[in-house]
C-alpha cells in the first residue's frame, strides 16, 4: 500500500506532471480564498500531506512562511531537495496530519491533491480537532476532493510521461463501491529504461467517497463557518469535477 508515495517517490513529480502544470491557478484560486473568507492575514501556513512539496514550494514562492508534513519520508526527500534548488527556505517534517500537535499557530492550513479522500468519518474528525487547534483564530482550513463519479470516469485511462531517459506508461482505473462509500484508486505505472528493461508497479488504494453536501455536514462540527466551492471558482454547480472544503475558524 501507497507504494506510489514510497518506492514511486522520485517519479511522482513525472506522474503528476499535467497536475503540477495546474497547480498556479490553484494556488491563484487559494489566494482568493484566503483574502475573501479568512478573517485575518494569511502569512503563515502549515501544508498537510504536502509530499514532494508541489503546492508547498508555490505558496513559499509567493512569499508564505510555509512547513509542509508528510506521512512518508521518501516523498520529503524530494520536496527538501527542490526547495534547495530553487534557494527556498522551506521547513518539512515528517509526521501523520492525525497527530499535528501544533497549538494556535497558523493563519491557514491546507490539504491537496485529494489527501483528504484517505481519511473515513472518525479520522476526519480527529484531523479537524488538530487543525482546529493548530489555526489561529479567524484562520482557514482549504483541502480539496473530486466528484467520485462524472461521465467518461470508470474506464481505464492511459497515458505516458518521461523521466529523464526514462519512460512511464501509467494505467489508472477505479473500483466504486457506493454503497460502503469507498473507491479502490488502482494504477500501474510501468518504467522503461533507456535499454528496454522494464519494472511495473501496482498501487491500490482504499480512499473514501464524499459528496460535498457530506464534508460540509462533517466539517460543521469543527468550524465556525463551512463553504464548499467547486472547481476554481467560489460557488458551487452541479457540472463541478472537483471540490474545495472551506473552514474557517
């Protein structure tokens, strides 16, 4: 399990290349959230689940005093070698988002790439008291999970991507199961070497389905005020393949 944040770690940023390429407007979009519903200046914030450190490293560009924690140290390795290399003053730690111990200490904390989705009922719970302790009064909480079904998304999608010399050819498919909530992620990424040798490596994760009428009546509980937003704008339409949770503190 999460063999793709673990033995994938070096290739992810290659995997996730055509979502890295996004990632600008994605914080563009965070940055609205932060100006027009937190209700005090964002400067600091703690980046959750931040793996290699994609949004991480763009937040610290902007100017953000940003730490980023991750559950897989392999993942940091990445992130800590890129914010070198782009001259970036970027604390990561390793640690799971369910033990932050973190007190009163951040104007806003984030969550991307659907991290959120990993999480069931109860530990979302526990992941809100620690966020809801770790803002500073008036801070935001944004994370971000897809629309579980939208037309053309049970087939099998393929595609291919390089690394250095290095070719992927990646097979992502899903198993839904609506009944019990949950969603087997599955990909195959096979990695060919220059000379024709290849390796193959299956992922198959258990993530959990939540619609976006469910996240707000969960975060209710933890937050002051909940607003769920769809795609890169701040209201919500039924067409929207992608939410981002709000909760301000």
């Amino acid at each position: 399990m999460h063999e793709l944040y673990t033995v994938l770690a070096e290739y992810y940023d290659a995997i996730y290349r055509k979502r890295a390429e996004r990632v600008r407007m994605e914080i563009d979009f965070v940055e609205e959230i932060f100006k027009n519903d937190a209700k005090r200046e964002v400067k600091r914030i703690l980046d959750l689940a931040c793996g290699t450190g994609i949004p991480t490293l763009e937040l610290a560009e902007r100017g953000y005093d940003v730490i980023g924690l991750d559950l897989h140290e392999e993942m940091l390795k990445v992130a800590r070698r890129k914010a070198e290399e782009r001259g970036l003053d970027v604390e990561f730690f390793q640690g799971d988002a369910l033990e932050i111990t973190f007190e009163n200490e951040f104007d806003a904390i984030t969550m991307f790439f659907s991290s959120i989705m990993y999480f069931d009922e109860e530990n979302l719970k526990k992941l809100f008291n620690g966020v809801v302790k770790a803002l500073r009064p008036g801070g935001v909480f944004i994370a971000d999970f897809p629309c579980w079904f939208y037309e053309g998304s049970n087939g099998p999608i393929v595609w291919d991507e390089q690394k250095g010399e290095e070719k992927l050819v990646i097979t992502d498919w899903r198993e839904v199961e609506p009944a019990f909530q949950k969603l087997r992620f599955k990909r195959l990424v096979q990695i060919i070497k220059p000379n024709g040798d290849t390796k193959a490596f299956f992922v198959d994760d258990e993530l959990q389905i939540y619609t976006p009428r469910e996240m707000r009546l969960l975060a209710r509980g933890h937050f002051s005020e909940v607003r769920i937003y769809g795609n890169l704008k701040r209201e919500l339409a039924p067409n929207d393949r992608r939410y981002w949770l709000v909760g301000i503190n």
